[in-house]
C-alpha cells in the first residue's frame, strides 16, 4: 500500500526537487554558469509533463466548449496598452531593504522579519514596478519603450472585437490563452513556484452584467474540480475569498484556489470578476468602441469579464507534489509518482526483456503501434525490476515487457504503476486494453 503524501514537509519537497532534476524534470537555468535563482529549465521529461498541463486545461477551458476560443498575442506590448490596463501604475509590490544586511524583500511576504538575518528593522515600503522594460528597435528612447507582458489577459482585451467579428460569438463567450509571462518578482522562491519567467493560463469570459456572479460561482467550481480530477486530494485544496478592501483595482470579486504547499496553503489560481473594467479602460484609451451590440433586445452594452487566471508551472508543481508516494514493494522502498495518465510524460514504456535481436524486433513492432496514440519510452538498459523503478519514479502508468514467450504466443505483459499487477495481453488488443485501463474510473 502506498501512504498519502503530506504535502506539508519540507523534506516533501527537497524530495520533488531532487526527483526534478535527476530524472531530468526541471534544472535550474544556466546551471554551467552558477545558476540564474529566477528561472528554471524543463529537461526531455518537464517539457512533457509541462506540454500535458497545459494540454488538459485547453482540453477543458476550449476543446469541450463551444462557447470558448483561443488565441496567441504577441508578448512585447506598447507602453499604451499597460497604461490603460492600470499596470504602469499600479502593478507594483512593496519593496523594503532590511537595515541589518542590506538583503530586498517584499513587506507583504515577510511578517516583518527578515529571512536572511532575522533584522526586524526596514526601511519605508517603496513601490517596485513588477514589470520588465526594454527598448524595440535600434534606436533607445521614448518611442521605442515596450514591456514584455506581465499577464496573459490583456491579449485577450485588446483583441475583443477581433475576435466577436471574426468568432460569430456573443456572450456569454469566452477567449482563452496560454502563454508566457514576466514578472521582476523582488523574491522570486519556492522552487517554481515564484519566478520571473512563468508560464499562464488565463481565459476571459464575456457575460451579460447581470449575469457576472453567476458565471462567477460557475468558473470556480469547474477550475476547482479540474484540479481534483487530475488527481490533488480534496483535502490538499480550498477556496479562498478575498475580502473587499484587499481586492485588486479591477475586480469586484476574487476567490483564489489554493494548493497546500509545503509552506502551507498558496494561491494555484485566481478567479475574479473583474466587471467592465478592462474593456472601459481600453474602450476609453484607444477609442475604440468594445462593446457588445445584442439584436434581440436592442441593447448595447460592455460585457463583464470573469477570469479564471491559473499558472502552467505551479500547477505542475502541485500535481508533482501530489503525486510522488512511497511504498514497498518486494521488500524494497520504491518511489513512485502517482500522475494521472493524462499528465503523466510517458504514458507508456516498451521495455524487451533482453537485448536479443529477436526481442527488439517485436519491441519496436510493438512500440510503432502505440506510438500515434501515446507518449512512449523505450528502454532495454539494466534488469527489468530496475526498469520497472525508473518508469515508476516518472510516473509512467504502463509498462509493457516483451519477452520470448511473446515470439510464441504474440502477447506481451502489461505491469498497472500503481498495483504493479501484471496482465498477459495479445498484441492485436494491446490498444483496446489501454484505452480501458486509461479510461477514468
Ligand atoms: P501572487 O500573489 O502569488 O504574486 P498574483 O495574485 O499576482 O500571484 P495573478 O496575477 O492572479 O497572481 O496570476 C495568476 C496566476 O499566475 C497565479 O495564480 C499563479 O498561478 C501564476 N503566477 C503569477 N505570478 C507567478 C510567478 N511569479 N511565478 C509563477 N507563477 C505565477
């Protein structure tokens, strides 16, 4: 039997850190030159993984609805557009310097003591811009300033009649995007949990006003069960709503979904209402009009937006935490990661019992076949208990041994990740039986 993860401990988590960069999930970037401490670089195994988060929330969020569609906005924006969002202005942290070592922190993050040196003595809060600047084009100077964007969702506002022209939508719709975003975080930490180079998943949905707290209520709860079906214990998660004096400049409401960190509960994602307040804010900037005209009822008017706006690498961060398991199996601890299948970087491994020519040949026949369906690793190195392990370590759902009996009878031995049960399948229904047993229950 496996144990629960307490994804409370530290130990967890050096744990996940260490399962990271081993078996080449994540490494810390530009490793060769000291490190860089705000980014991180995904191996052949995080890009994977990283590729199917982000792949099952466009499944959700777009593929299985018919009221949202995507885009991909550019990532270097005018300076107009962040000042009509409220960014240049307000998108800022409180910046303190402790007056003992001299070391940055963010006030709102450090109960007013320093976690370097334990000072209790800052210096006045001053307000740091969280967004990075940088010049395009040759010439450096005012008309060249752009940002590198901070969040994904102004993409979508500046788009919103684009988009109603082109899509034929009407609200409620929605627009969905996945991107990268950049951040000057004053403490970047926690692994990646907090850097400066993130990846989002941000989806704006238009609504009639008066129907704004509904879709509120409805999009916290779909972004709260698609975590639990992807596999985090209820227990590991909760809701929680801000009060109204510590909500953002633009929203009428905001609930969080936070994951049980092993620092304790932190944001995953936020879900705000953020009323008509972008779309009036650029409406009013640019002159255009960003409104909605309904023919039904000869109104015109500005949608409210609902956002539920999540993190690609928190989220993976959560759904590694909540996946990596101890047990023992034939006497021995064996690490595994617990990942649904969906999530899973192999979903498959194809694994001949020796390297004999005869058994790589129905190997490789075996793997050509699965291969257009499902992420597959191959591997004819070491024993096959061994094997086992390193498939169990990545969470690889299946394992699939050829051996020489399968020259006789054409079935091969397909090993379950978490029973670790064996069953003898006929190649000709290996397919068929994958899909049952990938099948949620
Ligand atoms: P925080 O309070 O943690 O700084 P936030 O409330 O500013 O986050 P949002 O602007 O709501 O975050 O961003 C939406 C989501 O994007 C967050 O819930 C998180 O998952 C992700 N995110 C934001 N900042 C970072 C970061 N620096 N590194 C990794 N993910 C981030």
């Amino acid at each position: 039997m496996s144990s629960s993860p307490d994804t409370t401990t530290s130990d967890l988590l050096d744990k996940v850190i260490n399962l990271c960069k081993r078996r080449g999930f994540i490494f810390p970037s530009a490793e060769i030159y000291g490190g860089f401490r705000s980014a991180y670089d995904y191996g052949p195994l995080g890009v994977l993984m990283l590729r199917n988060v982000k792949n099952a929330w466009w499944h959700s969020m777009v593929q299985m609805r018919e009221d949202v569609v995507g885009i991909d906005a550019a990532i270097l924006g005018p300076p107009a557009v962040w000042a009509a969002s409220g960014h240049l202005e307000t998108f800022t942290d409180p910046l303190v310097d402790c007056k003992k070592c001299h070391e940055r922190w963010r006030e709102d993050k450090i109960d007013g003591k320093c976690p370097n040196c334990g000072g209790t003595d800052f210096t006045e809060p001053r307000a740091f811009n969280l967004m990075f600047k940088t010049s395009a084009g040759p010439v450096e100077g005012e008309g060249s300033t752009a940002y590198l964007r901070p969040e994904t969702a102004q993409g979508m506002f500046v788009n919103f009649a684009n988009v109603l022209s082109t899509s034929r939508k009407k609200p409620p719709f929605g627009i969905a995007q996945i991107g990268k975003s950049f951040r000057n975080e004053i403490t970047p930490q926690n692994f990646v949990f907090r850097t400066r180079e993130f990846e989002q998943m941000e989806m704006e949905y238009f609504v009639p006003p008066a129907d704004a707290v509904q879709w509120h209520e409805h999009w916290i709860e779909e972004r709260f069960n698609w975590y639990l079906a992807l596999g985090i214990p209820e227990e590991s998660l909760r809701r929680y709503v801000h009060a109204p004096e510590d909500l953002s400049h633009y929203s009428k409401g905001t609930t969080d979904i936070e994951f049980k960190f092993p620092w304790g509960f932190d944001e995953l994602e936020g879900i705000a209402n953020r009323g008509d307040y972008d779309l009036g804010a650029h409406s009013k900037a640019s002159g255009e009009k960003l409104e909605y005209f309904d023919q039904a009822t000869n109104e015109r008017y500005t949608p409210y937006v609902i956002e539920p706006a999540a993190g690609v690498t928190r989220a993976m961060m959560a759904f590694l935490l909540s996946a990596y398991h101890e047990d023992e199996v034939e006497g021995e601890t064996r690490t595994v990661l617990q990942l649904d299948w969906r999530l899973a970087p192999y979903q498959i491994a194809v694994l001949p019992l020796s390297k004999k020519p005869e058994l790589e040949g129905v190997a490789k026949e075996v793997l050509s076949k699965l291969q257009p369906h499902f992420m597959c690793d191959f591997d004819v190195t070491q024993s096959i208990g061994r094997r086992y392990r390193r498939q169990d370590e990545v969470g690889t759902p299946l394992c699939i041994t050829v051996d020489f009996d399968t020259l006789e009878d054409r079935a091969v031995t397909v090993r379950d990740r978490d029973t670790t049960v064996q069953t003898r399948v006929k190649i000709d229904d290996l397919l068929h039986h994958i899909w049952e047993a990938m099948a949620p229950a």
